[in-house]
C-alpha cells in the first residue's frame, strides 16, 4: 500500500493527488434527492422517518412542528406559521451508512410548485410518493414532468399500506399506463390494511416482517427466508400465496431490473411500506442508496462538467429573502456542481464577471444554520446575498463555464398589483425587483411600457397571497391585487417578428416578460387551442427558455 508522507513532508503534487483522491471519494459517498408527492401523501412522515435512520434527528415528529418536540421545522416565515403551511424549500443533510445523503425538501403545497421545479433542477434523483389508496394525484402528476423533462432517476414509495389501498398491480399498472414509466417493484406487499404483514423482497425473496411501531419509534424488523417453517405461523397462507402469485406474474410479465434505465428516467423502482408505522423505510433507503445515482456531470457552455473535475463550480437555484427576520438576510441556495467548496474561497460569477470571496457559507438544516468548512458536488450550500445572486447564476473557479440555468415554468394566475401609494413607490419597486429575482412570483409587464404596473404570475393563488403580504411586511407597503382572468400562458418561440407577421390574434392578450419576450395570455386551454388551431405556424411553449447574458427588465 502506497504509505501518505505526514502534511510537513509532502510535496504540492502529492497534496494536489490527496486532495483529488479525498474529492472522487466524497462525491462516491453523495446521494441527493427531492420527495414529489401530492399533498398529504406522507412526505412529512416520510422525511421524518429518513432522518430519524440518518440519525439527523432523535426522534418522530421533530420536522413537523408538534407542541414541544418542535425541533426542526422549515416553517419559518410568519405566514407559513399562521397557516400551518410549508412554503419554503430548505436541504436537510443526514449521514448514512457510509454516504451523505442531501435531501431536497420541497413545499407542501401545490401553490408553490415553482419553487419544487426549481429545486428539482438541483436534484440528482426524486422519489415519488404516492398514498396506496388514491395512487397517483394532480399535484404528483404535475411534478413528474418536470423529472421527465431532466430524465431524472424517480424511486416510487407506496405509502400508507397499513390502511385498506388500491390492488398493488393496479397502482403499478397506473404508473406505467399513465406516466409511461416502466416499472420494477424492488419488494411486493403481503397483504394490505389490517392485514398488512410485510413485504417479500423480489431478489433476495426474504420476508420482512413490519411490527406496528408506537408514533416516534423505529419498528422492529424481522427478516425471515420464504421457506422459514415459521412464515405460516405468522402469516396467514392466503395473502402469502397471494403475494407469490403477483411476484411470478410480475417475473414473467413485467420489466427486468435495469439500472441504465433507472438512470435515464425510464424505470422506476417501486417500494410498497408505510411511513408512519415506520414499514419498509429502512430498505427502501438501504435499496435507493444502491441504486441511486450519484452527482452526475452537468451540462455547461464547455459540455459536460465532470463532478470531480478540480476546479470548483456551481449555480444558484433558490433565493431565499428575511430567512431570519432579525437579520433580514437574502440568501442563495447553490448546488455544488464540481470540485470542493471550501469557506473563504474566491470565485467567479459567470453573469457579471465578478470576483466573489464566499466568507460565510452556511449549511442550512431547516432553521438552524452553521458555517460550512466545506462541501462536495451534490451539496447544497446558503450563501449570504446581497442583492447579487439570481437563479440560474453559475459560480466557478478556473476556466469560465456557465451552467444551463433553470426555466421558468407557465404560471396560472394574473394579476395586476397596484400600488395605492405614490409616496411608497421606491419600496415598492425595491420590493418588485428583489422578489421577482428571488423567483418568488414570475413578472409580467404590459406590452405597452406607459402602463407600469406590474403583473403578477404565480401557479397559484397562496403564491400572491405570500408576496403581498411579504411586501408589507418586508418592505412596508401595501398593496392591491386586481385578478386578470386568464388561466393559460404561453410563451412565442418566434419571438415579436413571429407575432408581427401574424398580425391581430384574438382572445388572448400579449404581454412581455421580465427578458423583454413575448407570452400570451390566455382566459382558458380552449382559446389557447383555437389560436394554434388557427396559426399552425407559431411555435408556443408552455416552458421559458433560460435566458443568459441579459440583464432582466426591472419596475
Ligand atoms: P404531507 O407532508 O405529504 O402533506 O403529508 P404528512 O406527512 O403530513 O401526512 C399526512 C397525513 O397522513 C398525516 O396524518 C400522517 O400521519 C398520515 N400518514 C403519513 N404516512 C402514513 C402511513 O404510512 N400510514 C397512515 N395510516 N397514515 C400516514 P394527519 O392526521 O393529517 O396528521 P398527524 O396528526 O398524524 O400528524
């Protein structure tokens, strides 16, 4: 074995070498996904239940707030307080079984689904979460493009088997008739509800036997072989045939295990449990930290950047304002692409050329904060921001690269926000700007630049509701929200020269976004169909193109 010299005596080239060894080896030991699920699903729970294994926590019911046990928490805005509502994004890193796993939390609520597409832009894998009884839902569905458009690896958790569900085929069925995902259940329920007694693990065909845990404890698991004489007298016959059954089935019928496939988003592994009874949690991580994959190369104007090239990179997918009210803080949330993190380093942002000394990174476990040492490709680190970080933005040392950027997806809703108040328009502007850039609401502007008020656009309705009252509370001014009535929007891939040579088009109004591009608005998908109906020529998406080098239009 190759002896290392001790630090005084080793020459620059060695240390380059330790350093690239130490780098290959964390980025081996990083997994990192986001939860997409439907409201209610059990992402909560289920988030809990990987930390409390991951030991990040001690015990149940620390994430969401419940009286005293309050611990860990990402409610820390007043209004997600009063609602009892998760908004906000936050990283939860845990370490397991040999790896750092980050997980990406998203918010709870199906009104701020822009912030999870953007978090799923810093995401290396996702788990879908489904409730066994309702299986897939809107919110779910919704989410699963946005994997699909990246073709990010998705692990399916079933969840809440210990209630009466679906038929396990059926719920496997819906995903692959639905989604056009192939599917390849890694274990198969025995029984459901009442008489759910565990699950047969397909390739070791072990039987793990879930006891019922009290809330905030670890079942205990009991693993038996398929041919243990004990088996029949723990489980009755008929669900255990029963599950036999549908395991040959699914051997001669269903897909075959591939992790090529699973990688490139077309195959999904699924696992049956119950997060709250705390049923197959633990395998269903021990499995995904198998076959997940971990930081892949991202692309950038130079092609792909390997995650363990030296040199350190990354971009910005989150901005997040007032995390602290005391401090009143701006913070970027940047996902560490290649190379090592280290505190105090300088680096180059790649919009405007800058060179930026990173003094106080932080990690940020839901509220509470520390100062990062350093961190690998796959983390996420929370960078103190004064006004100078956008989403999208790459950060570099080394030769200038520029990562894709992350797109801005079709708002839903439109409003004007007017501002009573001409003496408070500075705030308000100030207060405009800086939470478009945040991404906490899309801008709009009327294609006439006389008329200066703002448009709002948001997916959905708590979205405005969080920005006006965040510019009152944050930026002290009060505003008016005056609905739109439109419902669609579209952006025009032929830019304004398309529209010119169209001439007038009817039902639908134009307007322009913050890149100075066209977008249409439209009351419902009806006039948006009629009007592509009537121009076959015009190219609309329901997805911006990421803009780069283009410095937005602000109020
Ligand atoms: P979410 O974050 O996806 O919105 O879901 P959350 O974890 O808050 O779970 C929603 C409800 O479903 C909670 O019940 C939770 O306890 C329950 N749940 C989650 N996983 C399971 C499971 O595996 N089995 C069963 N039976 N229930 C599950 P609640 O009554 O809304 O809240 P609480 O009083 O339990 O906290």
């Amino acid at each position: 074995m190759k002896q290392i010299p001790p630090p005084n005596e080793q020459s620059e080239s060695s240390v380059g070498e330790n350093s690239q060894v130490l780098l290959e080896k964390e980025v081996q030991s990083r997994r990192n996904f986001a939860i997409i699920s439907h409201p209610d699903a059990g992402k909560t729970t289920l988030t809990e239940k990987l930390l409390l294994y991951g030991g990040a926590i001690q015990q149940a019911g620390a994430v969401k707030a419940r009286g005293e046990q309050r611990k860990v928490t990402s409610d820390w805005m007043e209004l997600e307080k009063q609602r009892g509502i998760s908004i906000t994004s936050t990283v939860l890193q845990f370490a397991y079984s040999n790896n750092t796993i980050n997980l990406l939390d998203t918010p709870g609520h199906q009104d701020f689904s822009e912030d999870t597409y953007r978090t799923l832009a810093a995401a290396d894998n996702a788990v879908m979460l489904e409730d066994a009884a309702k299986g897939l839902e809107p919110q779910t569905r919704k989410l699963f493009e946005v994997c699909r458009m990246r073709k990010i690896p998705i692990f399916t958790f079933i969840n809440k088997m210990d209630r009466p569900g679906q038929e396990p085929l059926s719920l496997i069925d819906e995903i692959e008739a639905e989604l056009g995902l192939l599917t390849w259940p890694v274990n198969w329920p025995i029984g459901s509800g009442e008489l759910f007694r565990g699950v047969i693990e397909r390739n070791s065909k072990n039987v793990i036997l879930f006891s019922r845990a009290g809330r905030g404890k670890q079942s205990d698991e009991c693993h038996l072989r398929i041919d243990d004489p004990d088996l029949n007298s723990l489980v009755e016959k008929e669900l255990l045939d029963k599950a036999l059954e549908e395991i040959e089935l699914l051997d001669a019928a269903g897909s075959e295990m591939d992790i090529e496939l699973i990688h490139s988003g077309d195959l999904t592994p699924v696992f049956f449990g119950s997060a709250m009874t705390n049923f197959g949690v633990r395998p269903f991580l021990d499995q995904f930290l198998q076959m997940a994959q971990g930081p892949v190369a991202r692309l950038s104007t130079n092609g792909p950047v390997n995650p363990v090239a030296p040199e350190f990179s990354g971009f910005v997918f989150k901005l997040q304002a007032n995390m602290d009210p005391r401090h009143r803080d701006r913070v970027a949330f940047v996902r560490v692409c290649s190379g090592r993190f280290e505190k105090d380093m300088t680096v180059k942002h790649a919009r405007t050329g800058k060179q930026i000394r990173l003094s106080r990174p932080q990690k940020i476990f839901a509220k509470d904060r520390a100062v990062v040492e350093d961190a690998y490709p796959g983390d996420v680190i929370g960078l103190n921001n004064p006004g100078m970080f956008a989403i999208g933005d790459t950060l570099y040392t080394g030769s200038k690269i520029e990562y894709e950027g992350i797109p801005c997806f079709s708002p839903e809703i439109f409003s004007w926000l007017r501002n009573p108040n001409p003496s408070a328009f500075k705030n308000f502007r100030k207060g405009v700007n800086e939470l478009r850039e945040e991404g906490a609401v899309q801008i709009l502007y009327d294609k006439d630049q006389s008329k200066r008020d703002p448009i709002l656009a948001a997916v959905g309705q708590l979205q405005l509701e969080v920005v006006q009252h965040r510019l009152e509370h944050e930026y002290g001014v009060s505003t008016l929200l005056e609905p739109m009535g439109f419902q669609v929007a579209r952006w025009v891939d032929g830019g304004w020269s398309q529209l010119e040579e169209i001439g007038r088009i009817f039902n639908c109004k134009i307007v322009q976004d913050a890149w100075s591009r066209p977008v249409l608005l439209f009351k419902n998908d009806w006039n948006l169909n009629q009007l592509v109906e009537d121009h076959p020529d015009l190219v609309l998406s329901s997805v911006a193109p990421v803009v780069s080098g283009v410095e937005p239009i602000t109020l």
